[in-house]
C-alpha cells in the first residue's frame, strides 16, 4: 500500500507544476535540469520577485503553516480524543495491537501531505514566473 502513496505523491508535483497536465509538467522538470540558461532564466526569476514581494511570500509561508497546523491539529483530535480508534479496533477495521499512528498517517495522507505538495508546487510555479509562461501557451 505504501508503495501506491508514495507514487501518488511524487505524481502530484508534475502534475502541479504541468497546470493538471503529468506531461507538462516532467517537462518542465525535465527543462529545468537539462537546460541551462532556462535555470538561470527562473532562478533570476526567482531572486528577483523574492527582493520585490518578500512582504507577500512571508504572508503566504504564515498563512501556510497556519491552515497545515490547524489540519494536523484536527487530525491529532481525531486520533487520540475521539472513540473513533477504538470504534475502528472494536469493529475488528484496525487489529488489536494497532497504534494511534494509523488514523494519524491515515489523514494525513490524504490531506496535509497533498496541501503541502501543491503548495510547494504552485509557490514554485509563482516564484518563478511559471504561471505567466503557462497562461500563454
């Protein structure tokens, strides 16, 4: 099972930073590492919009850490202040020497990893002018 998570996630920064498009986006992956002057393109890209709205990305980091402390917040009060691990061991879902940890890893996955990894993807597209080059083609 672990093995399908994992190749979720590394499917979702392509599929990001393509715009909803896999192809696309290895792509640009693929550009980026082979091709010089389009690093030296976003990295100045970067550089400069990092000089310029460096107000705008510490409010987007803030706002980030914040929405990803409240879900992981939620999700630590799902598994250990709510019936619902031991609901699940009760039902016979989860086996008996079964942690807390499942129900953590469990939500998580499906949703602070993702957030964080589109985040990541989209800070990236932004920050690079990636957004702007997309919209044109």
């Amino acid at each position: 099972m672990e093995i399908f998570v994992e190749f979720a996630r590394i499917l979702i920064l392509p599929y990001v930073l393509g715009l909803a498009n896999i192809t696309n986006g290895v792509a640009k992956i693929r550009h980026f590492f082979s091709r010089k002057n389009v690093r030296q393109f976003q990295w100045n890209s970067a550089i400069g919009k990092l000089r310029k709205q460096w107000v705008s990305i510490l409010l987007n980091f803030t706002c980030f850490i914040i929405i990803a402390a409240g879900i992981n917040y939620l999700i630590d009060l799902l598994a250990y202040e709510t019936c619902l691990f031991f609901s699940l061991k009760k039902d016979g879902i989860l086996v008996p020497t079964s942690s807390e940890w499942t129900i953590l890893l469990f939500f998580k996955n499906i949703s602070v990893i993702p957030f964080m990894l589109v985040f990541d993807a989209m800070f990236l597209l932004w920050i690079t002018n990636g957004l702007k080059n997309s919209a044109k083609t």
